[in-house]
C-alpha cells in the first residue's frame, strides 16, 4: 500500500491550504490516479449494462445546488458547510492539477460515473463491501480498531494517507487525519479513519438495500456521503456530534454502518465510559444512532455487512430479503488494517493490502485462469506483503 503525508502551513488562510493540499495530492499521484481510473471503468463498463447521461446529470445538478447553498449566507456559521467549503478547495486543486496532468475526461472522475442514479444506488448498497471490528482486552488495559475491505481485485491500486491541516476555524477541531484510500478519492471509502486531536476513530461496513422504494427517496438536492464523512470528522468531538453532523442534508447514496470510537472516553485499566462506541446507520430517507458502549463491556463488537440497529434493519428490508432465501454473491476481501490505543492517538495503523493468504492459501497473482480477468494497471503480479507500519511523516 502507498503512503502519502501531506503538512500545510499556518501562514496561508484554511481554504488556500485545503486547495494547495488537493493541488500536491494530484499532482505526487498523477499517475495512480490514471491506473486506478482505468481499471475501475474497465471493471464497471464490464459489469453494468445501462450507461448513458444521466449519471452526470445527477452529480452534475448535486455539484451546483452544493456549492450555492455552501455559499448561502444562510451556512456561514455552520461548521458542517464551513468543511464542506474547505473540502471542495482541496477537490478543486485536486481536479486542477488532474487536468493539467492528463487530457480532460481521462482522470478525475468518480468510480460511480458509469452508473445511472439507481444504479448508483444499488452499486454502493452492494454486499460485501467491508466488515468492521473494535475490541477491548479482558482487563481493559487496551482497545483495539480494525476494518477489512471487500471489493473487486480491480480497485488493488491504494494508498494510505496522512493529512496534517494548520485550520484558523476554531469550529473545525478534528485537523490531522489518518486513512486508507484510493488515487484520486479524498475520503476513505473503506472506510477507516483516525482523527487528531479529538481522538476519534471511524470504522464503516456497508449494508444491503433490499427495500427498493427507498430509491425512489433520493435526490440530487444532498450533500453526498464522502462529502458528510469528510465534514463530521473534522467538526465533531464526540460519536454524538458526528452521528448528528453526518446525518444532516442525508443523500441516502450509500447505506452504511459506522462505528465511532472516541478514545477520550478510554482509559487503559479502568471501566469502559459512555460514549467510547457509537454506532450510526444510514438508510435513504434517514439516519439512527446508539450507545453500544455496554455491548462492547463483553469484549468486542463487529458488523459484517447487515445493520445492528432495528429500525436501520427493517428499513433495508432484511427481514422480507431473509425470508427469501436467497444466496449472497461471492465477495473478495483485499485489504486490512489495525490499530490500537497508543497508535490511534499518534494516527498510526498496521495494514497489509492484498487477498489473504494462509498456509492452505497462497498469494493472489494476475496469472494464469487470473491473467486476463480484470484490468490491473499499477499493482503488482503477486501479492505476498506482511504488515507494515503507517506513521506519520514528521515535519519540521
């Protein structure tokens, strides 16, 4: 896996850093944006049948009613839209940088852009997408964060990023962040975060959209979800404020789970408090949220893809989908990551990226009945990695 450590510098105001920022990002992984890209359009233009305008009709119409209402002077003493304004310089300078690097139209565009906006919303409500997992030892003594992804070979391609923002806004304390990526993707997307210096860590596993008339519920008029993970991260302090910051303007585009762990309410030795885990759901048209600190007192708690909440469970239809019967589709996991107490808080984490491999499983290699499959651009032919430390590129 790739690693990128970006610092910006207090003498230039926040959206100039943001800019700058998506500007260096582009430019240092120009080529990784390509690769990735081409693979994931060969990969999609494999897997859907409708292709057509639509799709950049909806993101099209989504960008502009953004970026007004982000200007609005009726957002101007949100720390919610004042991200949103920051986030969107560093995808400007993202984007600027990737057309000076590549013709327009050969880059910068979302995997999600061979899909129409039912489609879209079917592909992110996908099985299988990435499990996640928070543990505490016996005697409390630690707390443990981990989340695999699950996805196709395609998206092999990854990078591991270390973002360090010198903000002015005072309303924005998350400023240093940690989490594992794609090219050209400004959120995580797996999803697994760490957030400095509020101390957060955000796991996410994707749930199943069985429900379809929820579809008929979403809207372009929205702030998407990387757009509301990326804002809550760096305006929340608490799993509370960030279930309350990520629902807000709800684009119902991608069905998650989310586990937040504040490790401000852990103390290694000493009884769990309230509010070190919050679990926060997502369906279309609404969002839940709970304390299940008391549930991870026995040890651990893990989601696999299926909501823990009830509301967020019947809501996707799981009970009329189980009833069915029907058999999940095969998935692929590619990836972990892992991080403890003392590593969250200095935003380190031990990832390996690849298939798994075990003594009775050898290393995934684009060869043989794999040679053609999928295209692969920028990943090497056998992946054979062991754990390696993420840290944080000091900076003088």
């Amino acid at each position: 896996m790739g690693h990128l450590t970006i610092n910006t510098s207090a003498v230039f105001p926040d959206s100039e850093q943001l800019k700058a920022a998506g500007f260096l990002e582009g430019w240092l992984t120009a080529e990784r944006i390509h690769q990735h890209f081409q693979n994931m359009v060969a990969f999609y233009e494999t897997s859907n049948n409708e292709n057509g305008p639509a799709q950049f009709q909806f993101l099209a119409t989504q960008e502009v009613w953004l970026r007004h209402q982000m200007n609005s002077s009726d957002t101007q003493q949100s720390p919610f839209w004042a991200y949103i304004r920051l986030l969107m310089a560093q995808f400007d300078g993202l984007v600027q940088v990737g057309r000076r690097r590549h013709e327009p139209g050969s880059g910068l565009v979302t995997d999600w852009d061979s899909l129409s906006p039912r489609e879209l919303a079917v592909e992110l409500a996908a099985p299988g997408r990435c499990t996640a997992f928070v543990k505490v030892t016996p005697d409390f003594s630690d707390i443990f964060v981990a989340q695999a992804a699950w996805f196709t070979y395609a998206a092999m391609v990854r990078i591991f990023k270390h973002y360090h923002f010198k903000l002015h806004d005072t309303s924005l304390p998350g400023t240093d962040l940690a989490y594992s990526s794609y090219p050209g993707q400004l959120s995580s997307d797996d999803d697994f975060y760490l957030v400095n210096p509020t101390h957060l860590a955000v796991l996410q596993t994707t749930n199943r959209l069985f429900n379809e008339s929820l579809l008929d519920t979403i809207q372009p008029q929205a702030v998407l979800s990387w757009q509301r993970v990326r804002s809550a991260l760096s305006a929340a302090s608490s799993g509370k404020e960030w279930a309350q910051l990520v629902g807000l303007h709800n684009s119902g585009t991608y069905t998650n789970s989310w586990l937040v762990i504040d490790l401000k309410r852990f103390s290694p030795g000493r009884p769990l408090q309230h509010g070190l885990l919050t679990v926060v759901e997502q369906v279309p048209d609404a969002m839940f949220s709970a304390d299940f600190t008391h549930i991870l007192e026995s040890g651990y708690f893990a989601l696999y893809n299926v909501p823990a909440l009830q509301p967020a469970y019947e809501a996707l239809g799981y009970p009329a989908f189980l009833a069915s019967q029907h058999a999940m589709p095969a998935a692929g996991c590619y990836d972990g990551k892992v991080s403890s107490f003392a590593m969250a808080l200095a935003l380190e984490a031990e990832v390996v990226n690849g298939p798994t491999v075990t003594p009775d499983l050898p290393p995934f290699t684009w060869e043989g009945r794999w040679q053609n499959a999928l295209l692969h651009l920028g990943q090497p032919q056998r992946f054979n990695f062991t754990w390696e430390r993420m840290t944080p590129v000091a900076w003088p």
